[in-house]
C-alpha cells in the first residue's frame, strides 16, 4: 500500500496521468492498483479484474473522469459483487504548437478552449513571443526538433506542425513518431505532405508510423480562416481520440458520445 | 448610380450583409452592381457577367472577403479582359443560441471565436443572465420562438437549439424552418428527434424543410464535455457552409481550402 502512494505522490509531483482504483465492496475490500500508460503498481487479488479495471480507468483517464464501477469477482461486465471507486489524477493535457505561424494564435486559443497547457516553439525568436501569442502556457525558441527530443508527451498529448517547413518539419516528425502523443498533425497540401512522406520513408520511417500523421491537417469542413482552421483541427484532436470518423452525427448511426468501455471479459 | 449608394448606405444602416462589385477595367469601367441575397441593383452591361460577377460576390460575402477578378466581357471564366472589384460589407454572421443550458456557454464561446454575434435566448429569466454567459453580445428573456418570429436572419446565420423539450423546440424550429438560416441545429438524442419529426411532420413540416434541421447536433467526434460538444457544432457549421462532408482530409482527396467557384459560362 506504501509503494501505491509514493507511486501516486512521484506521478502528482511529475505530472504524470495516472489513475487510482479503489476496492470498495468485495473480497478484498481497500485493495488498490496505481494506473498509468507506464506502469500498474497493486493487485485487486484478481489478474483479470487488474486487467479490466485497469482497461476502464486508462480510458476514464483520458477524460479525467471519476466515478464508482461494478464488476464480478473475475471482472465480469455484467458482475455487480466488485465495487470500484476510480479517481483520476490528470493534469491538463499538453499540446505542442511548432511554428509560430499566424494560424498558431488561433490554435493556441482553440488549445486552451479544450483546457490544454498549450506550448509555441519556433526557432526563430522575432516570431515566438508572448505579444504574439497572450494565451500560451509557455512560449520556446529552440530548433523544433530539439526541444521536442525532452519535452513531455504521453497519449493525451497533442502535437500540431505548422511549421511548413521540410527543414523544421522533417527532423520535427522523426522525433514526434517515436512518442506516444495522441495527436500528430501537420499542417500543408497534400503536394507538401506527399515529399515529407517521401523524406520520412528514406529516412526510414515506416508505413505504419506515417499513418499516424493527420496531414492535410483536420476535418474534412471547408475551413479557410485561422480560426475556421483551427476548429477542424480540435474537431480532428477529439475524433482520433475516440476512434470516430468525423461526418456529421445526422448521417452516421451509432453512440452520440464516447463511452469508453472495459474488455469483455468471459464470466 | 445613386441608387446603389442609396441602397449600400441602406444595407449598412440595417445590418444586411451586402456585396459591391465596381468594374475597374473593361467595356464599362465604374460600372456597379450592389448585390445581396434579397436583391441585386446595377448592371455591369451585359447579364451573363452580371450573373457570374453577383454569383461570385455572394460566396465571397460569407467570408466577408475583398478581392479582384477578372472574366471575360460577358463573364467567360477564362477570359481576363475584365476586371472586377468585390467588396464584401458585411457585419458579423449572427448566432442564436436557444436554451440558456450549460452547455450553451461552450457554444456561446466558440461562436464568438468564429466571429459571431451571439444571442442567448430563454423563456426561463433565472438562466438567461449575463452572469451565466458573460461573452454573449445579448441575453434575452422571451419564448425562442416568439423571438425568432422577429428576429433578424440571413443565410450566414446560425440557430442552435439546446433547449431540448418539445414545448420549446417544435414552435421554435417551425419557425426556424421559415428563416434562410444556413445552419439549423438541434440537440437530442436520436430517439428524442424522431419524436420531433414526427411531431412537425404532423404539423404539416415538408421532408425537404426536416432535411435542413442538424440532429443529432454536430460532428460526430465522440464529443462529450461541454467543450467538446461545442468545438463538433463550430465545425459542422463550418463544414455546411461549404458543403463538405466532415470526415478527415487525410482520407478525402477534394480541395483542402473552401474556395468559392462563380459559374462556368460557356466562352
């Protein structure tokens, strides 16, 4: 129990997301397990509840949400035996806005409307300023790649390149595909998007990493000002984050929100 | 001439959003036309250009955009012989939001980062207080479809219905289905708008008409937080405006940018 707390206490002091589970009623009741992307500290007693219930809170994580779960005693959905009480110790995501570019203020601001700590980093110091950008969390003048290369990212982070530039945008990409963010997105025609690709395969990158990028960046919606932009970039952040496709809910048919929901586990 | 000042200082004083094309070269250089969605007064001396020029400057006035053209002399889209001169006089688009819900703070901001005016209405005046949403341009305490009855609309305008109970929404989007708004959305549940349909379906509402009303309301991203739901309806605004389908454009081959076309006349 003393390792779950000082487990708990290094992720608040690091800011780490990480998930506390609580066994409230059943066989074991103040049994604990520690969550994160990391690692799982602590047992319910059950491996395949640990399993389930672990599942149930990284997904409630992504929400910061918190809220109290039934189970059976092998983490049965349909079991109500278990009660687990599931709290979520998430700061505010990140988002990481490379190029300090006039539709950066825009995504900035997007950035912060979805409570995000929101970083600008160009490497060109007369553009990345705190006049230019008011509501950024913290403004970096450094090459993108390098900053990025230490910077915290975990799968709640977004990452958006508006660079635009191969000489930023290629090293840049390296460094995000090797990361766990949730997001990456960069900014460009699919001309531009076309010859990074290329750079990137040379280099070494693989199919299946290039298809994490979203480029051309966003939703599919016209969008033509800054700020039209930087919607369909939020609306593309949300989507990928919960596996949705993006039309209009009028002509698709399934779940009108995200329910993230814990494996089936046989009873 | 004289008249399209007259009716330009009109449009001005009334808030109508207006386009006023000057021919700068060509068979007729001053030549004016003053174009609205209500009416178009001038002649640049030929129809199929004043055709072409008055499609062209409608698109342009959604975004409020200022730009030359050129056609040839009756409006050939490859022709260079004349140049036009659009310039859009528009006011903010206007938002309506109905139902002083928590939600509608999310929505009252998004629609002010899109550059919206934006109007809160409620019947209930508890709700509806500048406390509630402070960045709303106006708060006003009426039955939303008594107020709608007078309020004004044109084709950029967007309606978001949030109120969600039927004794506000069917009167509401009866008469939110007689106005040019160029969004008409509505929160709900799937099942809770097909009691709607059926509802105004009764009421003698066309297919055509039910067919503009957005339900369930926005993208589908999985939107749950306030936030979320908010950025879903900014970009389903955005991505009807221009015709676009949503979806991601790293899985769509179209235009990135929405790029208004004027007609294509035969040469």
């Amino acid at each position: 129990m003393g390792q779950i707390y000082e487990a708990l206490k290094h992720a608040i002091r690091e800011k780490d997301a990480v998930a506390l589970i609580t066994e409230v009623q059943g066989p074991n009741p103040g049994a604990k397990v520690l969550a994160s992307d990391e690692q799982v500290v602590g047992s319910l007693g059950d491996s395949n509840l640990d399993r389930v219930a672990t599942a149930k809170a990284l997904d409630m994580l992504q929400h910061g949400a918190i809220s109290t779960v039934h189970y059976g005693p092998r983490g049965e959905e349909e079991g109500t035996e278990v009660e687990l009480f599931i709290q979520s110790f998430a700061p505010p995501p990140l988002m990481y806005v490379f190029g300090a570019v006039n539709l950066a203020s825009a995504v900035v601001r997007i950035g912060k409307f979805l409570g995000y700590r929101v970083t600008v980093c160009d490497a060109r110091k007369v553009f990345a300023t705190k006049e230019r950008f008011p509501e950024a969390d913290e403004i970096v003048v450094q090459w993108p790649n390098e900053f990025l290369e230490t910077a915290k990212v975990d799968r709640r982070t977004a990452i958006c390149i508006l660079t635009h530039d191969p000489k930023f945008d290629i090293p840049l990409l390296q460094v995000a595909l090797k990361t766990k963010a949730g997001y990456i997105g960069a900014m460009g025609s699919r001309r531009t998007h076309q010859k990074r690709v290329d750079n990137l395969v040379e280099a070494g990158v693989s199919d299946e990493e290039l298809d994490r990028i979203m480029a051309p960046l966003g939703l599919d919606i016209g969008a033509s000002q800054p700020e039209e932009v930087a919607v369909a970039v939020a609306a593309q952040i949300i989507a990928n984050r919960n596996g949705r496709p993006g039309g209009s809910l009028k002509h698709s048919d399934g779940r009108i929100h995200a329910k993230p929901e814990p494996e089936k586990v046989p009873g």
